[in-house]
C-alpha cells in the first residue's frame, strides 16, 4: 500500500491493492514524507522547504505550497497581547453628535470608569470603533474634528493606564462604501471619497503613532459589504501604504468583504508584511444572532448552530494556512473582532441561549 512503481515511464502507486496512476499530489506526499517524515495530526500546519518551494502539512497530507511564506512573529506577538477583548461600541461610531462629545450620539457615552471595569474583569484589550468622516472637512486636506480626534486619545490613554491594548478603525464609513458598491456607474465619486479616506487615515495614523507600537493597532476598514473584492482591495492596501508610511511599527488589521467574513480571507489581497493581522466577524446563523436587526424574533438557537462551529473556523483556518502560510508554521494571525447574539423584544433569545451560543464560539476560535 502506497508504494510507487514506474513503468513504461509513468509512476504507478499501490492503493486498495490495485496499481493506479500517480497523481502529481501523491507523488509530492510521498516524496516530502520521505524526506521529513509523515503529515500528522501533531505536525498540521507545518511548512517545509520542497524543491524550489514549499510544502505545507494539511489533513493528513502534504500538498504544495503556491503562497510565498511570511514570517509573522510581530503579528503574532501583538495578537496575543490583544488576547480576550470587548468593543466599546454604539460610542464613537454613533451619528448625531459631533466633536469631543460625539460618542454620546446614541445614548451610549464612554465613561472614564468603564475601563478598570473591563480591566477587572480579565480583558486585555478594547476595541474603539470611531466614525471619523462624520465630522471631518470634506475638502483636503479633509481636516479632522478636533474634539473628535481629542476624546478618542483621551479615551485611549485611559485604557492604557489600565494596561489595556486599544484597536483603533474607521466605521460604518457608508459612504465611502456607497461609492465602493456603485464604482461602475460613479467612478469619480468613488476615487474622490476614497482620497478622502486617505487623507483622514493620514491624520490618524500620525496621531496613534505617539502611542508605543505595542499598545495600539490600526484596523483599516470595518465590516466592507456588497462591493466587488477589486474594491476592497483598493481600499485596504491603499489606506495601508499611508498608514505604514505614518505609523511605520503599528500593526495593521485587515478584513475581507461581506461584512468581514472569515471566509473572505481567499478573496484579499494582503502585502508580505508580517506585522499584520487578518479579522474577520462572526455572526452565524444570522437568523438567530441578528434578531430585530432584519430578522424576525422568536429563532431559538438550535444544537445544529452549535454542531456547526468546530468545522465552520478549522475551515477558516486551512484557507488561512493555504493563502498566508506562516514560515514558522501555521498561518497569519487571526483575530474575532466580533461576534455576539442581539437581544429582541417579545420572546428574543433568552439570557441562556445568548450565552451558550458565545461559549461555543469562543471554544471553536480558540
């Protein structure tokens, strides 16, 4: 069983006692197996030079590698100092206030003891989602609010004397996603948006950039949606190259379309950078997570949402190994940057449900 033979200059390999055909992926297992050992349930993962390439150990099999290998210990490093963390949400990203008091536009005002709370309570970092166009000049050099930009670092340096890390994005930019979805029809529309953005990531990331590189991270763009994957491309590594310019040691977060789907990670394109890290949401099934939010109350949550978890993120995972392989082992570091259950009025999901539905998303992502 699994010995090859060569006949009339073709390779043969012995399978269910019968002798087939070769395949080019059996001979490149057999051949890597040979030189370093089988592909193991203990090695999955793993990267190893082959030929002029590389091979990586996935399910039991050694298969070709197409990805050119990254090192990403910076990103690594910094993803787990970012370890277990809460979003600061409905704050800064709210509409109907503008300047320092803008995070109470929708009644959810951060308040300074907020943080030893969340400190106590074990977490290692927050995330603070902030709207920034809301009330930035829409001509360049496209100004940032200053009351804005000055809550935000105040906010930011009281989580840091707590000792926690802070990720800092752009959200619900619907705008600028507006243009992204209808670039065919409105081109110039979407080109001027975008200068925008980057002219607004510039001020940013000069001023995060005061920070130590080890306390803040940058997420490019939340959640893009319903445009093509050449503009969500366009976007990130266009606000990435300003951002690395101006924050040179910060690591930057990415995120794929669809609302930051995991599986979105085979459609991005990411620079060989190893100082970044892939984020992605997780929601699913929509249908219970997002009740009142476009979907009916009364969805219980079922032992088949929770069956599906495990297999759901190790298949996120085996395309990240595929698509950005790490050159240590494994893959480009990944970080759940939301996931949770809606509560609804009536006969919404219980207390019960909501809670066993995120325990088995974490044990899944973990």
């Amino acid at each position: 069983e699994g010995t090859v033979k060569e006949a009339d200059g073709k390779k043969f390999i012995c399978k269910k006692s019968s002798w087939k055909y070769a395949s080019d992926a059996e001979l490149l297992d057999i051949a890597v197996t040979a030189a370093n050992g089988a592909c193991t349930s203990a090695n999955n993962g793993s990267i190893v030079k082959h030929e002029s390439g590389y091979a990586l150990c996935q399910n039991s099999i050694w298969k070709k590698l197409n990805a050119t290998p990254v090192d990403y210990s910076k990103g690594r490093a910094m993803n787990r100092k970012l370890g277990a963390g809460i979003n600061l949400g409905n704050a800064w990203e709210s509409k109907g206030q503008k300047g320092s008091s803008a995070d109470c536009g929708w009644g959810n005002c951060i308040k300074d003891e907020y943080f030893k709370i969340i400190k106590d309570a074990g977490f290692q970092s927050v995330r603070l989602p902030v709207r920034w166009n809301y009330d930035a000049e829409q001509n360049s050099p496209y100004t940032l609010d200053n009351g804005r930009l000055s809550g935000v670092k105040a906010d930011i340096d009281l989580a840091l004397a707590q000792g926690l890390v802070v990720i800092v994005n752009f959200h619900h930019y619907e705008e600028l996603n507006n243009y992204a979805v209808n670039y065919d029809r409105n081109p110039s529309g979407y080109e001027n948006e975008k200068k925008r953005f980057l002219g607004m990531w510039e001020q940013v990331a000069k001023a995060m950039n005061a920070y130590a590189d080890d306390q803040v991270v940058l997420e490019i763009l939340n959640e893009p949606h319903d445009m093509k994957n050449k503009q969500v491309d366009d976007l990130m590594m266009s606000a990435y190259e300003v951002i690395r310019k101006n924050a040179p040691g910060k690591t930057i977060m990415f995120e794929g379309n669809g609302y930051s789907k995991f599986a979105q990670i085979s459609n991005v394109q990411l620079p060989a950078d190893g100082n970044i890290i892939f984020t992605g949401h997780y929601y699913e099934p929509f249908s219970f997570t997002h009740q009142g939010h476009g979907y009916d109350c009364g969805t219980r949550l079922k032992d088949s949402d929770i069956s599906k978890m495990p297999n759901q993120f190790k298949a996120y995972v085996d395309s990240a190994l595929v698509h950005y392989p790490d050159i240590n082992g494994g893959h480009i570091p990944m970080n759940m940057g939301e996931f949770g259950v809606s509560t609804c009025s009536g006969n919404g999901p219980t207390s019960d449900e909501r809670a066993k539905w995120a325990d088995a998303a974490i044990k899944a992502a973990e």
